[in-house]
C-alpha cells in the first residue's frame, strides 16, 4: 500500500510539472520553426534545433524589427529589475526596523497607512507620477524607471513580522552591551533576516522584471526600452507581419534569466518564507 502511495504521488508530480512546463516548451517548438510551420497548420511538437540556435542569435545579438539586440534589452532589464528589488529591501527593511524597535509616536498609525498603499498599485498612482517625473525632467533615464516603484508595503509587512518574532531577550542583551539601535540591526538583525531578504529579492526581482506599462509610459528611446515592451512591440507587429518565431524567441529569451535565477535562489525561497534562522 505504501508503495502504491508513493507511486501515485510521483505520477501527480510528474502530470503537474508537465502540465506546467508544457507552454514553455510550445514557445521553445516554435521559435525552432520556419513562419510556414506555423501559419495554417498546428505547432510543432519537436523543435529544428540548428534552426532554434539560429533563430536565437538573430534575437540576441542583432535584433528583429527594428528593435535592439536582446542582450542590451536583457542587461537594461536587469539593471532595472536588480536596482527596483535593492531599493525595496533597504526601503522596506527601514521601515520595518523602526516600527518594531524605535520608540516612537502613532508608529502603529503610519504602518497602517503604510499598508493602505496596497490599494494604490503603480496603475492608480501612474498620472501623478509621471508629472512628477515630468517635473524633476528623468524621462528615458534609470533613475525614472526606478525610483516610483521602489516602496513596497509588502515587504514592510513581510520584514515587520519576521522583526516581531526575535526574541526581545536578544534587544535587552544588546542594550546591557551598551549596543545601539543600527548595531543591534547590523549584528544581530540583519544576520538573522538572511534567507528573508533572499526571498523578497526574488520576488521583487520579478515584479520588476515584469514591468510593462511604466517603462512603456516613460520612455520612448530605444536606449531605455525593457524587454517586455520589445515583446509587446513585436506581438502588436504581428498583425501585418506574423513572424511567429521571433515573438516566441524573444519570449524564451527573456524567461532565461528569471528562470536560472529561481534555480540558483530556491533554497534561500523556500527556506525565508517558512524557516527562520534563530
């Protein structure tokens, strides 16, 4: 019986990660493809590997469309992704810290209003952001790309309650060692918040990764384009000049640094959200 248990888990397992990883390998048929293969008929089940090395060059390194090489697009998107998932960990990690240990008055009133920006995403907020960037003139510029989206109530609340459960005995050490505040943070706090701060990175990474309609709203130089808005840019070209293998090259592009990153973190992940290190 228990081996018919575990057989039976394994088949769940195996029937999920293919059903999962069946659109990934859809766009890694068809980017191996000739335009023909595609049109009129259904997608390949197998991909033209020397075909699919081709095609990926093109994208990587010479561009489609009119569009940039994907390795510049990759390195911006990176640059702005990493900067974005930085920002939001030292804001947050700040914020958090002071609501926990500082004593100060109507704390409790400003996580709360911390908190209610949840409501208010960068889509309800875009408007006056971008007059504000307007205004400070950091269009087509990093720093316009980054600085709007880098507070996260999220990560507040996620730091806040890892900060609640370390010992107050750990505070009260501290303080009878005649340690400050930003020593307690930086030798005790930070040490202890490792696998936390990996696993928020991920996922602010992502998010900014995925970032399509501020970039797309202030930036209109090709040098400050994401690779999001180059998949848009082809997807929307696709109506007059369907080029299927180029949409699902640049997709499976743009999947590989996510991907190889998820890999290499997922220890850290699933170790901040469910371990702690005290």
């Amino acid at each position: 019986m228990k081996i018919l248990n575990r057989c039976l888990k394994h088949l769940f397992l195996i029937v999920s990660a293919g059903l999962i990883l069946l659109p990934l390998w859809m766009v890694i048929s068809v980017a191996g493809t000739q335009n023909t293969d595609v049109i009129g008929s259904t997608a390949p089940l197998y991909p033209n590997v020397s075909l699919l090395i081709q095609h990926l060059n093109e994208v990587l390194f010479k561009g489609v469309l009119g569009l940039p090489p994907y390795i510049d697009l990759l390195w911006r998107s990176f640059v702005m992704a990493a900067s974005i998932a930085v920002g939001k960990i030292l804001l947050s990690l700040c914020s958090a810290y002071a609501i926990v240990y500082f004593r100060l008055p109507f704390k409790r009133f400003f996580f709360v209003v911390i908190f209610l920006t949840l409501m208010l995403p960068i889509e309800v907020r875009m408007l006056p952001s971008y007059q504000i960037i307007v205004d400070f003139n950091m269009l087509n510029s990093y720093t316009g790309l980054i600085l709007p989206v880098i507070a996260s109530a999220t990560a507040t609340l996620f730091f806040k309650q890892f900060f609640e459960t370390i010992p107050v005995e750990l505070l009260e050490a501290a303080r009878l060692d005649n340690a400050g505040y930003f020593r307690f943070m930086f030798k005790i706090v930070l040490p202890l918040s490792k696998t936390n701060i990996a696993a928020i990175f991920l996922i602010m990474f992502v998010y900014g990764w995925n970032q399509y309609l501020w970039p797309l709203m202030i930036t209109s130089k090709p040098s400050f384009y994401t690779i999001t808005m180059s998949l848009s840019q082809i997807s929307t070209s696709l109506d007059s000049q369907p080029l299927w293998w180029q949409a699902m090259a640049g997709t499976l592009v743009s999947t590989i640094p996510v991907v190889v990153l998820m890999i290499s973190m997922q220890k850290f992940f699933v170790k901040g959200l469910i371990q702690t290190e005290k």
